[in-house]
C-alpha cells in the first residue's frame, strides 16, 4: 500500500468518496498531546475492564455485535461513503464483524483460562504450575483503508475480548466508518476502553509512543518505522504488511472453480486485499484453455460506481496514488515485452481502473515481483508444479498462496512447499474468514500473527508463571542458606538421576 493522498488541512482530514471525488466528511487531527491523553484515560479505566472477567467482556461485545446488527445498514453505507466499494463488499465488512465479534466474545474465557502445566522433571513435583493471561493495559492498533470497518475489527475485537484497552488510529483515508464503531461502543453505555484517535502519521507514531502493545497493518515501510521505535522502547509489536500471494494451478484442476476463484481472489475489493491473488501459475497443459477462460470471466465483470444498488463487481482504488502503482506496473510490463489480453488501464474518471489480465510476464517485471494492490491478473505458464513451487517461492513476500487441483493430497503436499503463512486449496481468500486459524505474514509480510485462535487474543497478554506449593512446605529448601555440598549433592544427583542418560544418570 501507499502513502495516502488524502488532503489534510488545518488539522482536520477530508474525507472523500474515490468513486465519485465527492467530500463525504470531515474529522478532526488529534494532536499527540491529545492521544497521550487519551491514552492516560484508557489506562485508568482499562483495570476494571480486566477485572470483570472475559464472562463480563463477552456480555459487552455480543451487545456491540446486535449494534452492529442493528445498525449493519447504516455501517454499510459509511463504508461505500468513504471506500466507494460495491455494496456487496460493504455488507462483506459488516458480515466479517458480526462473526469475530461472535468468535471471540465466545470463546476468549477458554482461551484465556489459566493453563496449569505438568512440571518438567519428578523433582519438581511439590510445585502446581500455571500460566497466567494478564492483558496489556493499553493496545494500539492502527490500521490501513481497505476495509475501514473489517481491518478494524479484526484487531479491536480480540484486544478488547483480551481485557486490554484500545487506542486505534485508523487511516486518515477512511477515518468515519471506525469513528461509527466507537459511537455504536458509547450508545451501548461500554466502558471507556476503546477510543479513536484520527489522523496521519503523526498521529499513529503518537499512538506509538503511548502503546503498551502496538499492532500494525499497512506498508513495509511504515511497518519497519514502527518496529525501530517500538524497538527503541523495548515494546512489542505485531506487523502485517502486504503480500505478493502467488496461485497455482494444476493441469488436474477444475478450471471452471480455478478461473471463477483466481478471478474473485484477484479483483474482489478492486485487488486491495492483503491476500489478493497478485500472481498465477498455470501449467503448460491447460494454460491456454485457462487463459481464454480468465478473460472471458473478467471481461464479464460490471466496473463502476455503485452507490447502494448492489449490482457492480469491481469498484473504484482507493486514492491517485494507487491508480499511479497499478498503472505503473501495467506500463512497465508492456515495456518490458508483457501482452495485455483484457484491460490495461485508468478509466480517467473517479479512480476506476479495468480489470486487466496481463500474459507473457516474469519475474524482471514490477507487476509481478511489487504489491500491485491493484485490479492485475499476470499470469505465467509453468512446466510443472516444481516450477511454479520455485517461481512462488521466488517473492520476499509469504502472506497467502492458493493452490488448484483435483488432487486433494498433491494440494496438501504443494501447500507445504510454499513460504507463506495460509494456504488455501481450491479457494482463495477464505482463510480470512476462518477465525479459529492463526492469520500472519511470513518473511517481508510480516512479524508475529495479527488475529486467529487463542494466539488471537494471548497476543494482548503477557504470560505469567505461577508456582504455588503443591505439597505441604517444610521450613526451608535444601538449596537454601546455609549453602551444604552435602545438602546440594542430593539435588545433583536426583537431577542426574532423572534428566540424564545411561551410566552418566549415577555418575559421579
Ligand atoms: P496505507 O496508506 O497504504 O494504508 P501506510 O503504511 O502509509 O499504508 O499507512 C497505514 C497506517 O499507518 C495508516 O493508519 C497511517 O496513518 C499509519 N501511519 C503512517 N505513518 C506512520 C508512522 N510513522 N507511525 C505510525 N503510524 C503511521
């Protein structure tokens, strides 16, 4: 993703639908004086936020979930307003928040219940052992524009179910949407622990410097800023930060379900998706069929401004800039002897660009090795799988990958071989929308695992160990004071005797 191109002035952001040009609103810049202060606020109220249990939380955010149930139109309509997407991909963003608020409302007690381990040795015994969950107090989170409701919901929602209290700074492009979510948290009479704090970069580093724990989407470039200065303050972070997801598809594929998933994984969202298809790999034998497929399919989708009608495919980019990207790497591919079969370029009007699938590209070319985050099928045509293994390994990229065959167990064994944190077989996209899996980059995709499971909502807490008596206690230890080789020549050798092997276990 790019920086943003949206105007700020006078410390306040405008707010302008990318379908139409047209300002949709406007929102206040927070000052960092002002998010440390929000910030201040948050840690205060966030200790009984904890206290009343992830039972007492759950009550909470399933009330949010029938807020947002309530309101799900009202939601839809924000998200079209500043992202200018079609309908279906608004109520998509709706959707996705109703089920992660159900997920983990659900489920964060199981996850986050004290886990008493087996200690490691017989010696150890007399101790009953346990790990604690002890959330962060305050969460930053900052967020990109592609989903204004969706990316914010994926990581307030497991932050909150967590027990920590959250800072968000969404993006200065689509700052309403979010800003509709923390008023849905106040008309539900909720805590004080969730609060938005609107802005650029200067106010997410605010966020930075007031975070106790600082989640990330967006580019590696930001990402990297934001790793150094938590670095510099010894806090963690977790990234996510765009991928390059290769497909594959096999000559044992459906190629009907390859064309029509490669088609939606590529261009759902007009291609700004952290794990859109950005690349594919089809083998020779079935490449042309496949080909002729794809641009059929794609020139069948509806390009255009779709306002609440529900009946267009592919909406508009985000901003210039990322018309600017797209048309680049669509350029320098054509430079560079690339073919455009259908599309290829900038309608001219709002920030539409036409479903483009491009041929005879490889690896020298932008589009093929950059995050397009663009409307771009390139496609390439492979020998066999071991080649299209090695070409979608070839990427400092690993966020998601998919792979297309009829064979369920060569899918299982290709998706081993790919350097990527999700593989999807037969399907793109839907590791997403499978909560109850660990969703993260690998390599330049990221650090750590942004939602998914019980990591999901551990990543907000610090892990506590807890010895306790598991016996009654004599007045002191043998290791205690005064030091006695004799008293600590028992210990070593019941340390030997139960952690060693063969003669060296009753050695001297
Ligand atoms: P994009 O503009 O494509 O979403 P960015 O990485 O520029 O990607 O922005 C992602 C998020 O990071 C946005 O909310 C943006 O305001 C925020 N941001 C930008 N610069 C900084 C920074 N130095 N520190 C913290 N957050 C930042």
């Amino acid at each position: 993703m790019s920086d943003s191109a949206t105007p700020i002035v006078d410390a306040e952001l405008i707010v302008r639908n990318p379908a139409s040009g047209e300002t949709v609103g406007t929102v206040a810049v927070a000052t960092p004086a002002q998010v440390a202060a929000a910030a201040a606020a948050l840690r205060k109220a966030q200790p009984r936020w904890q206290s009343i249990t992830p039972a007492g939380r759950k009550q909470w955010l399933l009330k949010l979930q029938d807020w947002v149930l309530d309101h799900a139109a009202e939601l839809a309509d924000s998200i079209q307003d500043e992202s200018g997407k079609p309908r279906v991909e608004a109520e998509v963003e709706v959707a996705f928040t109703v089920d992660i608020l159900g997920y983990y409302a659900r489920n964060a007690a199981e996850f986050l219940a004290d886990t008493d381990v087996r200690p490691h040795t017989p010696l150890m015994r007399v101790k009953k052992l346990t790990t604690a969950y002890v959330p962060y107090p305050v969460v930053g989170i900052i967020t990109p524009w592609n989903f204004p409701l969706a990316m914010v919901t994926a990581d307030v929602v497991p932050a909150l179910a967590a027990g920590a209290a959250v800072l968000l700074k969404p993006s200065e492009v689509t700052p309403l949407t979010p800003l509709l979510l923390a008023r849905g948290w106040a008309e539900i009479g909720a805590p004080p622990v969730f609060t938005i704090v609107s802005g650029a970069g200067d106010t997410g580093a605010a966020v930075v410097d007031n975070s106790d724990f600082v989640q990330f989407t967006g580019s590696g470039g930001t990402g990297r800023r934001i790793a150094v200065a938590c670095a510099e303050r010894t806090r963690p972070y977790s990234l996510e930060m765009g991928g390059k997801d290769p497909a594959i598809v096999l000559a044992d594929a459906d190629l009907e379900r390859a064309v029509n998933g490669i088609t939606f994984g590529a261009l759902t969202n007009a291609g700004q998706l952290c794990v859109s298809v950005e690349r594919v790999y089809v083998e020779a034998p079935v490449y042309d069929e496949f080909v002729n497929k794809l641009v059929a399919h794609v020139e069948s989708l509806r390009l255009g401004r779709d306002d609440r009608a529900g009946t267009i495919d592919v909406g508009p980019l985000a901003n210039d800039a990322q018309v600017a990207i797209v048309t680049r790497h669509v350029e320098e591919a054509i430079a560079k002897g690339a073919r455009v079969l259908t599309g290829g370029k900038a309608t001219g009007e709002g920030n539409f660009f036409e479903p483009t699938v491009l041929v005879d590209v490889d690896h020298s070319m932008s589009c093929i090795t950059e995050e397009t985050f663009g409307p771009t099928i390139p496609v390439i045509k492979v020998a066999d799988e071991n080649e299209a293994v090695r070409l979608a390994n070839d990427s400092e990229y690993g966020l998601s990958a998919s792979v297309w065959t009829g064979d369920k167990s060569r899918g299982q064994a290709i998706a081993r071989r790919l350097a990527v944190g999700a593989v999807n077989i037969n399907d793109a996209t839907i590791n997403l929308f499978n909560f109850a899996l660990p969703h993260g980059g690998w390599g330049q995709s990221g650090t750590g695992y942004r939602f998914g499971g019980a990591d999901g909502v551990r990543k907000y807490c610090r892990k506590q160990a807890i010895t306790a008596p598991a016996l009654p206690t004599q007045k002191k230890e043998l290791v205690w004071y005064p030091y006695s080789l004799k008293s600590f020549g028992f210990m070593r050798n019941a340390m030997r005797a139960t952690g060693a092997r063969g003669r060296r276990r009753f050695g001297k």
